[in-house]
C-alpha cells in the first residue's frame, strides 16, 4: 500500500530563504535515496489561506519507511528548524487504490485542497470534488487535516468546484512547482 505524504510550511527568515530552498533540493534527493520513497515534488504559492506557502509531496512505500532506521537517520530540517513554522506532515491513503499522480510539469500548476471535519462529512467533500481531482483521506503522522484533493491544472486553467458541505472547511491552495517531479532512482536487475 503506498501512501501520500505531505510536507507544509513557511520559512521566516526572507534573507536566508534562498539559502534554504537549495538546502531543501538536496533533502529531496537525500529522501529519494531512502527505500521506500518513489516520487516527490516540492511547491510554492504566493497565497495561502493559512500561510503555509511550502508544500512537499512524496509517495512513500507505506507508513513503515518513517519508523526505518535510514529514514530516521536523515530526518528532520536540522539547523533550519528554527526558521520553519506552520510546519505540518501527513499521511494520505487513497481509498480506491492507484498512484499518486501529483507530477506537476513546470508550466502547470497544482491545485490542493486540505478538508477538515468529522471522518463521514470529509468523504463526502472529497466525494464531491471535480471529477478531475485525486482525493485520499488522512491516515496517520499530524492529523492537520482529514483528506486531500489534487489536480493538474495546465497553463491558465481554472481548478474545478470546491464545495463544502456543512461540518467541513476546506483550505486550497493554487501552487507553482518549485522542483521537477522526481522519482527514485532504479535499478535494473536481470
């Protein structure tokens, strides 16, 4: 069973950002060496609704690579953890099986939407997303949300219907990729 996982936060110190989203490229390949990780993409959005402009999606293997010694050995932002807040990670199952298409061409742009509530009126919103949008629902790690919803938007696209039964608060969010889609390295045996 793979699993999604997602990586939101903000970075307060302006002066060093740069600094740091290169440091962040390089985790991306540090996780990607992790067995378990196959895919990740990292993103970035000039607005957003709870000032989490960051996110970093990864399909993971299953919730037992976050326990595995080589991803516990790597873990964490290390010195940057003072200047990241509004830090969250969770853990997404998708209900009815597939991948994680969440790979984001550079000209496109990712629309996420993270719904709260009770279990029963979160599988509702997620049942009645665009029929475009990839939904799973929450599993394990923060438990900032209930479930996740996801497309591809190309070029000027605007990102389907995002309704919101009672009970429920959705927090979308139109993000820019800010690092290709990347896979993990494989290997060919014979």
């Amino acid at each position: 069973m793979s699993v999604l996982y997602a990586v939101r936060s903000r970075f307060t110190d302006p002066a060093r950002e740069d600094e740091w989203n290169d440091w962040y490229a390089g985790h991306i390949d540090v996780l990607l060496g992790v067995p378990g990780f196959h895919s990740a993409q990292r993103f970035h959005s000039t607005e957003t609704p709870d000032d989490r402009p960051y996110l970093a999606l990864y399909e993971v293997e299953s919730p037992d690579v976050f326990t595995s010694e080589p991803y516990v050995a790597i873990w964490g932002f290390h010195d940057w953890r003072p200047l990241i807040d509004n830090w969250t990670r969770d853990l997404f199952e998708r209900e009815e099986g597939g991948p994680f298409d969440f790979g984001t061409p550079r000209d496109s742009r990712l629309s996420a939407s993270f719904v709260s509530g009770d279990a029963g009126a979160v599988r509702e919103a997620l049942a009645a997303m665009s029929p475009q949008a990839s939904t799973a629902v929450a599993m394990g790690l923060d438990g900032s949300c209930g479930g996740i919803a996801w497309e591809v938007l190309s070029g000027d696209e605007p990102p389907g219907a995002t309704p919101a039964p009672p009970g429920v608060d959705i927090t979308r969010t139109i993000y820019n990729p800010f690092t290709e889609y990347r896979t993990e390295p494989r290997t060919v045996t014979q």
